[in-house]
C-alpha cells in the first residue's frame, strides 16, 4: 500500500475507515467469557464446592450452554469485522476505477482456442470456436516490429498462399514487417477517430477504407493490437459500426496503473462491450509489474493481454484469474505474474 502522503487522498476520513476504531472482533465476547468465568469461581468460594450433585450438575449444564452462546457471539462479532472491512474497502476505490477492473473479468467461454505467435513473448490466445465455418476473411496485425509469428500463423489459417492478401500489418516505427506470404505491410500508425490528421497515421476508419474492406461484412475480420498504450485513445472513440466489423480483437493493454488515466481505459473496454464482444481470456505479460490498487484487495498485470470475441457465449464472470495450459511466460528470465484479482462487480 502506498504511504500517504504519496496518494492524495487516502487519509482522508471515511465512515468505513480502516482507520475507524472499534473492538477487537471476538473483544465482547470474550470480556463476557471472562465475567462468567470470575462469576463461576466466586460460587465456587463461596460454597458450590458442597453443592448437592444434581446443583452441580445444573451448573455444569448452564456453563456448557452459556460457552456455546459466548462461541456463537464470537463468530458473529467476526463476521462483522469482516463485513465492515470489505465496505472499507469498496468505500474507497474509486468507482471508475472499480467499473474498469470488473470488466476485465473473463465472462464467456471459448472451447478451442490456439496459441498463434511466438511461444513467448508475441503469442497470444486466439479463439478459433466455429473457425471451420468460415466467416474470418482478412486479418489485421497493428504493431509488428520485425517479427510478428501471429501474422505468419494468420496467414496460413486464412490461406494466404493464393495469391490475395489475407494480412495487413501496420507500424510507422519500422521499414518492414514480418514476411509472409499474403502479408501486405503498411508503414502507417494508428490514430483515434477524434485526432487531428496527422502524416503517417490513419484511424481505423480510413484503414478499413485504404484497404478496401469498408464494406465487408460484420464479423468477417480478426485484429491483433499492440501499440504500446495508443490502444486506449483508439477504442475510446472508436466508432460501433467500425468495431463490429471483426469477430474476434485479441489486445495487449498497457500501464494499467495509471489510475488516472482510468476513466479513458474504461471507456475503451465499455466500447468493446457494446459492441457485441466478451473477454474470454486474459493472461499477464511478465515484462511488466503486477498493479496492487490502493485501498483495496484487487491486483491486475500492469501489462494484460486480453482476448475479445463477438457473440461468445455467456458464463459466469471470473474475479479470479485462471491460466490456460497454452499460456506462457513473456520473459523466461522473469519471475511468473501472480494471478489477477478483479472485482466481483462493478
């Protein structure tokens, strides 16, 4: 937990402080337990000790019940505790950030999904559920460096080798992507919809125009995204009609622990979900830092890896991450991420 007086804020008073004092969580109770027990002595100086056997009997038998009673008080003074720390505590993370963290939760299910990439750092889970049908035509890589296995992979899946280009990767900070065949590499960047025009950058909108896919039909396309936090901006003002062209967005989210940034993240993941998609899986790059919130139990990779799929069927959200036998660690000399805890609710 950060110290105070480097988060603004958090000494101030809160009608559920941690910093609220109040009893121990078994202190009545057991001040109760220690009367009945100096009132048991004191009969006992004062003559129970020649009692008749049926007195100390029913004496025996009102210390047993008023034990029982004093055990029963302690596990509800514990209770209590325990329910006044947890309202301290979603007292005070802030509600955007609590809105952002829950939505991260894996929430559908995906019944076959392949690791296409590289087997460490640049892999990444894809849900290939109902692939056989067909329906994915064009894939788009944005961000690839000069090595990017996921396009060479893609490539193959969607059957690049005739002759149509089946990849579009995307990176203004190289001269030249992966080779593959029915890869086509752009050396543009990626822009929100609501930035200025800019040489060398092109919002997903005029991407979809400067390829020829504006007018593919929804669900026909698959996007790899990562751009070293221009995601947020990007799909914060991304447009529905534009996000509802892919089936699938498979992203890697970046710096997390900027809290105020919070509102601008939550409100690119809120545009994924209204656009018809569900996190089927997340997974923690190791090159980065697990983010522990302040004022809270929850803890998220500061870098998460985050698989979106349109229409995926519903399940039960999971606050509590789980890895999948495809996941792998980022950095081999790194030390494995501890598992996210998100919200149960928003």
């Amino acid at each position: 937990r950060r110290p105070c007086d480097q988060t603004p804020g958090c000494c101030a008073p809160s009608a559920f402080s941690s910093t609220t004092r109040r009893p121990a969580p078994d202190g009545i109770a057991r001040r109760a337990m220690v009367q009945w027990s100096l009132t048991l002595a004191s009969l006992a100086a004062t003559g129970l000790q020649s009692a008749s056997a049926v007195e100390v009997s029913r004496w025996n038998l009102r210390a047993n019940a008023a034990e029982q009673q004093i055990q029963a008080l302690i596990a509800r003074s514990a209770n209590i505790s325990a329910s006044l720390d947890g309202l301290s505590q979603h007292a005070a993370l802030d509600p955007t950030t609590r809105h952002f963290l829950a939505s991260l939760r894996v929430c559908a299910t995906c019944d076959n999904f392949k690791r296409l990439g590289e087997a460490h750092d640049g892999g990444y889970l894809t849900c290939m559920d109902g692939w056989e049908h067909g329906g994915v035509t064009v894939a788009y890589s944005m961000g690839v460096e000069q090595h990017d296995k996921w396009s060479s992979d893609m490539s193959y899946l969607l059957h690049g080798s005739n002759g149509k280009t089946v990849v579009h990767q995307f990176d203004c900070t190289v001269f030249s992507g992966q080779p593959c065949p029915g890869c086509e590499f752009h050396r543009i960047c990626i822009a929100a919809e609501n930035a200025p025009a800019q040489t060398g950058f092109w919002n997903m909108r005029q991407v979809l125009s400067n390829t020829g896919l504006a007018s593919v039909p929804d669900r026909s396309l698959i996007m790899k995204m990562d751009i070293e936090a221009a995601e947020w901006p990007i799909l914060s003002s991304e447009r529905t009609d534009v996000l509802q062209k892919f089936r699938q967005v498979i992203l890697e989210f970046h710096w997390l622990d900027q809290a105020a940034n919070h509102k601008q993240y939550d409100a690119a993941v809120q545009a994924l979900l209204q656009a018809g998609f569900r996190v089927v899986h997340i997974h923690g790059n190791n090159y980065g830092h697990m983010y522990y919130v302040p004022g809270s139990p929850y803890a998220v990779p500061n870098v998460l890896e985050v698989t979106f799929v349109a229409d995926a069927k519903p399940a039960q959200c999971q606050s509590q991450q789980t890895l999948h036998p495809l996941d792998a660690d980022n950095n081999l000399a790194g030390a494995a991420l501890p598992m996210a805890n998100l919200p149960e609710n928003a």
